[in-house]
C-alpha cells in the first residue's frame, strides 16, 4: 500500500532508515552517499533468512537523503515506502515483484537503438582514411585513437553524420541506449546537439562504466562522453561521462560511484561547470572529491589533450571540495582572480530574448531573489513564464510553483511560447513539440492555494536535491502564504 502519488513521498531520515534496517536484522555498512545491504531482489532470497544475507553481496544502496534504493545487480529501484513493503513481503515468504518486467517503451527504446548500433559504423572502418580523418576533425577528435574509440565503442552512423555513444548494461553487458551527437555550425561558432535513446528523463547511464574495475578506486568525473575518452587516453585513469553533463547528477547514480574512495570533477571550462562540479561534490560526500578549477591552463578534457597539456599535473593541481570554516585571502586568490578574468559569466546566464533584462540584471546567477510586481492582469505570469523558458532551454534546471494558475494552463501557456505560435491550429503537430517540450529540465509543484510554508520548503529542498534545481519560481507569493498572514516576517 504505497503513498498515492497525489501527496510528495513523506521524507524519512538517515536515522530513521539505521534503526528500520537494525529492528529488521538487515546488515547494512556506511557508503558515502548511501548505505548498503544485501539484496532482497536477488534470486533465493524470499526463503533465505535474513541472517543468511550476511554473506550474500552488498548489491542494494539506500540514499542517505531521500531513502530510495537501487539494486546494481537486478536494477529495481524505488521510494523508501517500497523497501519497506518489499520487506514486509518477504517476512510473510511471499517474493519481492520480478524488477525484469521492462516498461513498453523502455523495450521500445532499447530495440530502437538496436537498429542505430547496427546501422551505425565504428569510425576506423568508414570508407577511407579520408573520410575517418575529415569525420574526426568536425568533432575536434583528431587525436584520439582508433583504439580508445574501438575500447569505448563509439561508432558513427552516416546519415545522421553523428556520433553514436553506447549504453551498456553494467550488469551483462546488453544495450540499453544510445546518445547521438552532431555538429551544427552557426556562423563562426560551432554547437554541438545532442538526442538520447530512450528519452532524456530515463536515460540514467554513466558512459564508460562497464570499463571500470572492481578494484577501481580513484575516478574522473566528466560532463561529457569526448572528454571521457581523452581522460582515459591521456591519463590512463578510470573516467566516467555524465549523461546530462553540467545540468544535473541524477541520485540513482550514486550507487555506481560508491566504490571511490576519491572522485575528481573535470567538468568544462566555464564558471557554470565550476558552479556545477561545488553542487555535485556535496552530493557525492565532500570529503572524497576534488575539483579542476577552470581556467587558461586547465581547460576541458579534449580541449586539454588537442593542446598537448599535462594531464597529471591538471590532475594534481584540482582542490579538495571541503573547505574548513576559516580560509585566508592566499586561499581565495585563485577564485577572486577568475572572477575578475570572466566577469561576463560572473554577471550570470543571459537572457536570449530580453536584451534589455540584460542590461538591469547582467544575468541569472544562483543565490538571487528578484520580485517582479505589477497590477492583477499586467501580464506579471506571462512574462515570467517567458522568462523562464528563454533560461530553462539553455539547461537551466528550474522548478515552477504556480499557487495562482493550474499546472496544465501554465504549461499551455509555456508550451505556446516555445513553439512560438498557435498549436490549436496545427494539432497533428502537438506530438512533435511536446516530445521537444518535455526534454526541458523543467519541473512543476502540484501545489494550488494557500499552502503550509514548510511544506513548500521541503517540497524545493528534495527537487533541489533530486534534479538539481538552480532556479525557482513561485507564483504568486501572496496566494502561497493566505491573505491573513501578511506579517513583515513571513
């Protein structure tokens, strides 16, 4: 009998799970993000004691800060409810529910990307030497080697004149899905698209992983499958790609990183990696991780490599995360010296469409509140609605608390504005959008009305935790907090 997924998961605390997991006899040890157990989802167990488990491999992971768990060995995953009623089951000797039974479209997806692989060709057999050199330098690959692409699989597939990355299975090695990646030139700038197999939300791999070694202890994290590649050529080291690079570090990863005993984050060389790579550590325990600071001489991974930089000593130069309470000026020197270096990126994300919001505000930076007021009907919603997609489509995770609006007219209204144009015309194209639409790092709260402070609180601190959310919006402040508690300190 779980929670209905109306109401948020009720929150349940890291002591709470220690005492639950003792009052059951479950062995469990200390990870860094997460505490783990013995299995119940592994074959043999519903009539295996739980003494017995002792032994048994410590496969399943207990977040530490939500409670939901991870099996490495079946892939079943769920909320802390769900552990606790899989225990339940198995003391009544009925089975925990088979974790294989994929959903259609996850088969969907994995047999989609089964054509791709297929018709997709390592990049050393293309036609001709010509082809494979032109092929590499669009990618800026040139000097990455036939046998680092042959050791992480990475093919190209011709008529998408993309790069194909796959996503194995840490368990048995199948695939599971894909990330495409082409080169758009706009004007001198070149970007880079990317497209995943299955969709954007369930794609939860780490590119790389079945490389790692049980007896893998140090990593380099990266925000990005190229420079992986260049990490491992370069350096040798065990290194990982995020699946959405500097957006977010999605919690059911945490389980895979667990084996390190120290983690460094590489992730780009911009300020907004940087920003990422402090927000990622203190998921991943500060105590064991480690930054490349971004800078001149220390730029991305690929970019490192094509300048023939030295690798060991970016590597030997990145600063623990964990910073004591009291720090000197010599300490903060670097930071202050790369604040006044790219005081543009400091100024925040500008707005693509609102050149003039650009000049009052200089860009989002994270730590701002900004108040727009303005009378009822001055179109106060449609602007920040606006205002908050032009930012969401450049990877800004953020997170809508509309007390005033309905959460489907919202994104009616949002969806509008991304299209640019009337959908109830053109309803055969609705699909099309909505799939662009909902790759958005875009995530609503279902709350409507007056709402307990609190609750509201906690409801941002797990999106934060769980989607790493940079950007909240919450419309309006007077319909969240009542009419009757307009107090100077609310």
């Amino acid at each position: 009998v779980l929670p209905s997924p109306e109401g948020p998961a009720p929150s349940v605390s890291i002591t709470e799970i220690r005492q639950y997991l003792r009052a059951h006899d479950i062995p469990f040890h200390d990870g860094y993000s997460c505490l783990h157990t013995p299995s119940l989802f592994t074959a043999g167990h519903a009539d295996h004691p739980p003494q017995a488990a002792a032994s048994a491999p410590y496969t399943l992971f207990i977040d530490k800060t939500t409670g939901s768990f991870l099996c490495t060995a079946t892939l079943a995953e769920g909320t802390w409810q769900d552990f606790q009623a899989n225990v339940e089951l198995r003391h009544r000797g009925i089975p925990p529910a088979s974790s294989e039974e994929m959903e259609e479209d996850m088969r969907q997806a994995s047999e989609d990307a089964r054509c791709i692989w297929d018709r997709a060709l390592p990049l050393w057999e293309l036609l001709d030497e010509e082809e494979t050199n032109k092929t590499k330098a669009m990618f800026g690959i040139s000097l990455v080697s036939n046998a680092t692409l042959k050791r992480f699989g990475v093919r190209y597939l011709r008529t998408a004149r993309s790069l194909v990355f796959p996503w194995f299975s840490p368990r048995n090695a199948t695939l599971k899905g894909l990330k495409l990646v082409r080169v758009e030139k706009k004007g001198n700038t070149i970007a880079y698209v990317e497209e995943t197999l299955p969709r954007i939300d369930s794609y939860h791999n780490l590119f790389g992983l079945p490389l790692i070694g049980c007896r893998d202890t140090e990593l380099v994290l990266t925000g990005w499958e190229l420079d992986a590649l260049a990490l491992h050529q370069a350096a040798g080291v065990a290194s990982l790609a995020l699946p959405r690079g500097t957006t977010c570090l999605p919690p059911t990863l945490l389980p895979y990183l667990e084996q390190f005993k120290r983690i460094t984050l590489w992730l780009g060389e911009d300020l907004r990696s940087w920003e990422a790579a402090k927000l990622f550590a203190r998921k991943l325990s500060l105590k064991r991780c480690s930054l490349v600071r971004p800078g001149n001489l220390q730029p991305r991974p690929l970019e490192a490599l094509n300048q023939g930089l030295n690798f060991t000593k970016i590597l030997r130069a990145a600063l623990p995360a964990s910073h004591k309470s009291i720090i000197s000026f010599r300490q903060l020197r670097e930071e202050v010296f790369g604040e006044l270096a790219n005081t543009e990126q400091v100024a925040g994300i500008k707005w693509m469409r609102f050149p003039e919001l650009n000049k009052l505000l200089k860009g989002h930076r994270r730590g701002e509140l900004t108040v727009f007021t303005g009378p009822t009907g001055s179109g106060k919603t449609t602007f920040i609605s606006e205002y908050a997609l032009d930012l969401c489509m450049q990877g800004v995770c953020t997170l809508w608390g509309s007390f005033e609006i309905n959460n489907v007219r919202l994104a009616k209204i949002m969806l509008t504005q991304f299209v640019g144009r009337r959908l109830e015309d053109q309803l055969e194209l609705y699909d099309e959008w909505a799939d662009r639409f909902e790759d958005l790092p875009l995530y609503f709260m279902t709350f409507h009305g007056q709402q307990n402070i609190k609750t509201v609180i906690d409801t941002m601190q797990h999106a934060v935790y769980m989607y790493d959310i940079t950007h909240v919006i919450i419309d309006n402040l007077q319909f969240m907090m009542g009419h009757d508690h307009l107090s100077v300190d609310r």
